[in-house]
C-alpha cells in the first residue's frame, strides 16, 4: 500500500483504580465495555496504581489488587495478544508527562472538578496534592496514546472533558501534539448506584458492604445483597422518578438479561419487590460466574501475570517514549 494511503488503526485507552475490590459498577461501567474494542482498535488497558495513592493504601493489598485488576481484565475478555495490558507505573512517562501537563491546567479547573469535593469532604484528614491534580495524571493516561476513545462510567466524564481542553490548550498553543478524545460512555450501566443509598454511586471504597456488589463476591452473598437492596414503600416494578432503588435494579437487570425497561416491568407486574430482587441476584450471579472462574485460574499463575505486565510495560513504553519526546521537542527541552 503506497504510504499516504495507510490509515491509522484507531486507538482505545482506559484504566482502573487497584483501589478495592472491584465492584458491579466497574464492571459494568466500564470493563465488560473494553474487549468490544479490541478487533477495531489499538487497545491500551492499564492498571493505574499511581492514581490509587492519591488515598491511602495498605501496600500488601494494593500489591495483591494490582495483580487482581490485571487478572480481572484478562477474566472479562482481553486477550493480551490482542491488546497492551500494563501497570501505569511501569511506565515512566506517565509521571513524567503528568507534570508537563500540569503546567496547561489551570487551578479554578481543578477546583471545579466533583470528585476532588467529593473525595476531599471524604478524607477530610488526608485533602493531598494528588488528589486535587488527579486529572491531569488521568490526562496523560489517555494523551500519551493519541487515544481516540477512552470507555468510561460517567463519573468520569468531568475528568475526560478536561483532558480534551488540555490536550486542545497544547495543541493550540505549540501546533497539533495530541489526539483529542472522545468518551464512550454506555448507554445503559454507566451510572450503577450504591445498593443501600441509591442516589450515590456504588464505589469499591465504600464502608458498607451491604451497598456494593463485588465482581468476586459469591453466589450467596451476591443474591443476599440483592434482597438486601433498598428500594421504596410502593410495590409496583417500574422505571419511575422518585423510585431510584428500583431504576437501579432495574438498570442492572437490563445489562445482564438485554431486556428493556417496558419487558421488565410486563414481566414483573402483579410480582413483589421480593420476586424481583431474588431475579436480580440470579441474573448478575449467573452473568459474574464465569468471570470469577476464569479469575481463580489466573491468579494461580503469578508468573504468567508478570509476564503480561512486563510485555505490556514495554510495548506502552515504546508509544509513551515517542510522545513524550514529541512534547519536550515542543516545550523547548534540550534532547541529547
Ligand atoms: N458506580 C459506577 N457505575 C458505572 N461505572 C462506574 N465506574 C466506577 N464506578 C462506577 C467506572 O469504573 C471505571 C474505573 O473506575 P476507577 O477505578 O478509576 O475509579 P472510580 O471511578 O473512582 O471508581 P470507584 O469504584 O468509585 O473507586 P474509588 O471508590 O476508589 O473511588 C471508570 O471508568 C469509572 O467511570
């Protein structure tokens, strides 16, 4: 093929906090969303442990998650033949551009930003420099791949707007550098609220258990939690506002099964909220399981993860090295 005809495979970028045990809205939100990529695009799917330290960690388990996220992605359907399966800090760059990058962002951005509230008014004893320049880390991910679309939740939408309008800054700044990218964010599983206050988002930290469903939870627990759910004192399956336990499950109940809210509300009208919750459990048990097969074998396999995590260190650190370059060249950095 004559060289100007050659098209460039798009790139896809995303990555996940060994911040805790996975939960259903990670899942759901974002990682069963990354192998529908990998036959179109470049995929780059990182562990990022840099951005995990922005809260304290107790290192044995942030080591043991890192291996677990990793593991977790292969278990959902990346090939790492297919695709660059990395730890963040395994690369460099991601620091080292970080830094650059935070020179185009500006303070009232930052400020702005609802999960640095949010996380701040929940560490209220530990509001660190990280956290509140987490974005612009989060930028770089993405910048350092020319990534074209970065599968997401939409709590992380906030963030993928800021990273377009520092890459657009630089780029109008210093001529083009970096790819703006585009969210995906699903059409339905983007939003998975928490179990017991369903106006919050489910997140892996939280401290009650009860309102978090984990990828690696058991059938029991996983069904237990699901009767457990908090839902309202009407008795009517329906997508209604004002009955946001019910959305939710009905949300979740949708992703597993593919049927729409009006097949779910046909099938469940006459039945309780008992009925339904048991079926939520099943279907979300049933669609877990054999992810967490695939998991346990994984993780019997240490050396076989540090072996994805070694090559995918190097291929990610070849397309980093590159636009790192490109960016110092630009700023006026003396190359050697
Ligand atoms: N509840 C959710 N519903 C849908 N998507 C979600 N995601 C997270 N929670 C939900 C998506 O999962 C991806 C990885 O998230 P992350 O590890 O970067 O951190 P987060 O968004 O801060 O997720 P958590 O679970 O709430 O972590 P902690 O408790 O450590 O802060 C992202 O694409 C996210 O949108």
């Amino acid at each position: 093929m004559p060289e100007e005809t050659v098209i460039r495979k798009k790139t896809a970028l995303s990555g996940i906090q060994p911040s805790g045990n996975l939960t259903l809205g990670n899942y759901l939100g974002a990682l069963s969303n990354f192998s529908e990529f990998t036959s179109e695009y470049n995929c780059y799917y990182c562990v990022v442990d840099l951005h995990s330290i922005t809260v304290r960690q107790i290192p044995a388990e942030l080591r043991r998650r890192t291996y677990e996220v990793l593991a977790l992605y292969i278990s959902c359907g990346l090939d790492p033949e297919k695709c660059t399966l990395f730890v963040q800090s395994h690369v460099h760059e991601h620091a080292e551009l970080s830094w650059m990058l935070s020179c185009f962002t500006m303070f009232g951005e930052l400020s702005r930003m609802t999960q640095f509230k949010d996380k701040s008014a929940k560490h209220a004893d530990n509001i660190n420099a990280g956290l509140f320049t987490y974005p612009v880390l989060m930028a770089s991910d993405i910048l350092l791949y020319q990534a074209d679309v970065v599968p997401i939740g939409q709590d992380q939408k906030q963030h993928l707007e800021l990273a377009r309008d520092i890459a657009e800054r630089f780029n109008g700044v210093f001529s083009p550098t970096f790819t703006v990218p585009e969210p995906y964010i699903p059409k339905i599983g983007a939003n998975i609220m928490s179990l017991a206050e369903p106006t919050k988002k489910m997140s892996k930290s939280d401290a009650n258990e009860n309102a978090v469903i984990r990828i690696l939870d058991t059938r029991d627990v996983i069904i237990k939690k699901f009767r457990r759910a908090v839902t309202d004192s009407d008795t009517c399956v329906r997508y209604a506002d004002g009955k946001d336990g019910i959305k939710n499950l009905m949300t979740i109940y949708s992703c597993f099964t593919g049927k729409s809210y009006d097949e779910i509300e046909r099938e469940f009208d006459g039945r309780g909220y008992g009925d339904f919750k048991s079926a939520v459990g099943e279907v979300c048990a049933d669609g877990l399981q054999p992810v967490k097969e695939r998991f346990d074998k994984l993780m019997a396999d240490k050396p076989y993860l540090e072996s994805v995590m070694r090559d995918g260190a190097e291929k990610a650190s070849r397309a980093a090295g590159k636009t790192v370059s490109k960016v110092k060249r630009k700023l006026g950095f003396v190359t050697l």
